[in-house]
C-alpha cells in the first residue's frame, strides 16, 4: 500500500471518483464502528453523508482526514490507492476538513487566520500586502460578500462568516475535496443560505464537497448524492433524486425502508 505522501496528485481517470473507500472498516477494541463501508466522492459535486448518532460518521471522516487509520479496506485518491498517516498526509493531497469548532483563532484577523503557519514572507519581514489581497480574491472566488473587511478580527464574525473563512483557509491551500461537519448548526436563516451558497460554489469550482449533517431541509437543498450511514453500515447510497424524507429518516433509524424506488 503506497503512502500518501509519496505520491504525486493527478487528474482522475475518466469517470474515476475523486476519492473511493472500499470495504473501509474500522474496530476500536471490541467495538466495531464501521464495517465494509463503500463510498465514491466525486470531484464537482456535493455528498451528504447522514445517520443517526452512533452511526459511525464521525469515525468515517475521521478516516478520510487521516486522524484514523482503518483497520481493513482500501482508500484511493484519483485512481492511485492511498494510505494515509497522519492529517498532514490527508493535507498535502488536497484533502480538507472543517469541523464544527472550525479551529480559528478569534483574536486574530480574517487574513492571518487564513494564512496562520503558512505566512508569506518578503525579506525578513511578513509580506501584509501580498498576504491581503490572496485572502480577499479567496473570498470573492467563493462569493463570500458579507464580510466588511479582511482586517475584522475572526472573534467578531457570524457563525456563517466565519465558515466562510475556515472554508477560504482550506481552498487556500489547494483543497480538492472539503469535507464539512454540520456546517449549518446553530446558525440563523441568512446565515445558513449563505453557507449553502458557498458549498454549492465549490462544487461549481469542481472540488469535492463532502458534507455531514442532521439538518435534512438543508442537505436537500444542496446535496446531487447521498449516503446513509446505519450502526457502521451503508444502509444506503445514491442520487438525491432516489430519496425521500421518509426514506431517509427510515434507513437512518432502522437501516432499511419500506419506500419504493429507493436506493438499497
């Protein structure tokens, strides 16, 4: 199995996903939190991963983010299987994560959080200028439009905003596939339809968006597939279309649904 950091990242094979989990399982002592998980992310699109709690979503982007190493099944990356080590692996092939907490630093500004360990430099001073205008093109290639100035200290943005920035720090570092963790919680009305346009601008851009949320309304709204996690299991995987409330709600609480035309 080759590591990730050896590899160079290349275009995906025609009709190859961008990343593809096969027969992913992963045990901790005698629990077992995810069993033969077979998953496709594809590159310009929007996935929604759903479950009840427990259901194993958590440990499965943890696997993908490189925090968790499984214990059998593969990975592959653009067509080249991938193992991955460390978050730094899942870093430098393109592979971001934006978790609830976000992991911003409030007393800083919207620029140096988005350049935070990874500052540029001219001479032997911090290059302010260069670094300025790169996070204001960021935000306006995502259409983020609500934040009044890069210089705001993070600690005084919105919820919403301040996905925005964590978003724009992932892209910044050439991110292929962002991955969301309940991007929408706790946020207002504005606010989250400002986070739905944003992941719908990403897949236009042709990144992968890979989003994990309870809030059905909003994965409706902005998911093209889904995928229904049930006690470490794929109770179910497919376009947005094949599901229905109801289908959705049964497979994430029993495993299985008794709507026709639904996806296995």
């Amino acid at each position: 199995m080759t590591e990730a950091t050896a590899q160079t990242p290349a275009q995906p094979q025609q009709g190859e996903p961008l990343l593809r989990l096969a027969g992913i399982g992963k045990n901790f002592g005698p629990v077992r939190a995810l069993s033969d998980i077979d998953l496709d992310i594809p590159a310009g699109q929007v996935t929604a991963l759903l479950g009840d709690n427990g259901a194993g979503k958590s440990t499965l982007i943890k696997c993908v983010s490189g925090i968790h190493q499984p214990d059998h099944g593969e990975m592959y990356w653009q067509g080249k299987q991938i193992h991955l080590h460390s978050p730094k692996d899942a870093t430098n092939l393109g592979i971001a994560t934006v978790y609830q907490d976000l992991a911003l630093a409030d007393n800083l500004d919207i620029v140096a959080n988005m350049f935070l360990g990874n500052e540029l430099e001219r001479g032997f001073a911090l290059d302010e200028i260069k670094m300025e205008l790169a996070a204001k093109k960021t935000l306006a290639d995502l259409k983020v439009v609500t934040v009044r100035s890069v210089r705001q200290a993070v600690g005084s943005l919105s919820g919403g905003q301040r996905q925005s920035v964590a978003v724009a720090k992932a892209i910044m570092r050439d991110a292929k596939l962002v991955i969301m963790d309940e991007p929408t919680a706790a946020l207002g009305v504005t606010q989250t339809q400002n986070v739905l346009d944003l992941i719908k601008t990403l897949a236009s851009q042709d990144i992968g968006v890979l989003v994990i949320s309870h809030n059905l309304i909003d994965v409706m709204a902005v998911a093209d597939r889904l995928a229904v996690l049930y006690l470490g299991t794929m109770a179910a995987v497919g376009p947005k279309d094949e599901f229905d409330n109801q289908s959705v709600v049964e497979l994430m609480t029993t495993g299985t649904t008794t709507r026709a035309g639904s996806p296995r």
